[in-house]
C-alpha cells in the first residue's frame, strides 16, 4: 500500500490537496493498525 502511495507522490501532476489527503489517509491507516 505505502509503494502505492509513493508513486502517486511521485506524479508530477499531483496537487498539494491531493497529497495531502493521501498523507492524512495514510496517517489513519497506520493509527488503525
């Protein structure tokens, strides 16, 4: 999941929103662990 994640960062075309959400997404997942 985190390789996912770190592609779509990767993307050029990604807005900070975006990011951002995948980051908070990403935060919540490794709490709910």
């Amino acid at each position: 999941m985190l390789a996912i994640v770190q592609q779509e960062l990767l993307k050029p075309n990604m807005t900070r929103s975006l990011v951002k959400e995948i980051l908070d997404l990403k935060d919540v997942m490794l709490r709910g662990q």
